[in-house]
C-alpha cells in the first residue's frame, strides 16, 4: 500500500485569506488519497469551528497553542495574551512536519520557513501563488482550479522523491 500525501495548510494567513478556494482544494486532495494538515497558532476549537462554517475538509488540525499548552510551555496573562518561547513557536511546525511525515505545507509566514526541511510553500495571498525554495525552485499558482493546483503540488513531490 502506498504512503499517502499528507499536504500541510496554515490555517491564518492561508485559509482565512481564501476559504472558498481552500474548501475545493481540501476535498479534492481527500478525494484524491491525500491527507490535509491545518497547522495553526491558534487554538483547536476556534479553527475546527471556522473551518466547519466554511465547509472545509482535514485530515487533522494541529494548534500550536494548545501543543505548548498541553507541555505547560505557555505562559498566559489576564488580558487573553500570551507567550511562548520564541524559538519553541518559530520551530514549531517546521519539527511537527518532519516529526509527522508532512510531504510539503503551505505558509504564509517566512518566519517559519527559515527552519523548515519538508518543503515549505511560502504564499503569497495577494499574487494567489506559493513559492518553493531550494534547488528545485517552483511556483503553485492559486489562480488555477483547485484540481490544478494538486496536480503542481503532487507533481513537485513526486519530482523531489525521484531527484
């Protein structure tokens, strides 16, 4: 049996900035045996709330929020905000990616990035494209249909197994 592809999705900055677009994207990449990862900062229940109003599909929502909460990593204050570790936040979903076996995530957040070994798609939500780093440069380019687009993405994958 073959390993599926998991596809890893912030959720702010992403999905928030397209829902439509990633309510076809989601189901189509289900329909199709991959596995979809929202990745966020915030917390589970807000996201698995947005995300059901919107009717998009998932896999598995990963909060950082909560992860750190749950490891009492957070230190919370009376007015709602709180603080993690800068380090521990900046790296978090680069080490839940690899730790997880995500094939390649979408982000908006360079930040991130800059520790990431799985493929990291930087999006760019006014341009609707992603770029890809590395050697093996590539553009996803959003303004396609969503079926379209996982093509790019399943064929960019496939193209970093094979190299």
């Amino acid at each position: 049996m073959a390993k599926k592809i998991k596809i890893g999705v912030d959720y702010h900055g992403v999905i928030t900035t397209n829902p439509e677009f990633f309510r076809d994207f989601n189901h189509e990449a289900l329909q199709n045996g991959c596995e979809i990862y929202i990745l966020s900062g915030g917390t589970e229940k807000d996201i698995n709330e947005y995300l059901r109003q919107h009717q998009i599909s998932y896999t598995f929502i990963w909060s950082m929020l909560d992860h750190f909460a749950q490891h009492r990593q957070v230190k919370f204050f009376d007015d709602g905000s709180f603080k993690v570790k800068e380090k521990l936040w900046n790296e978090a979903k680069a080490k839940y990616c690899l730790e997880n076996g995500i094939d390649f995530h979408i982000d908006d957040s360079a930040l991130y990035g800059q520790t990431f070994e799985t493929p990291f798609c930087l999006y760019d939500e006014h341009q609707k494209s992603c770029a890809v780093g590395g050697r093996n440069q590539c553009v996803i380019d959003f303004h396609l249909p969503p079926a379209q687009v996982l093509e790019q993405i399943l064929s960019f994958i496939k193209q970093r197994k094979t190299a």
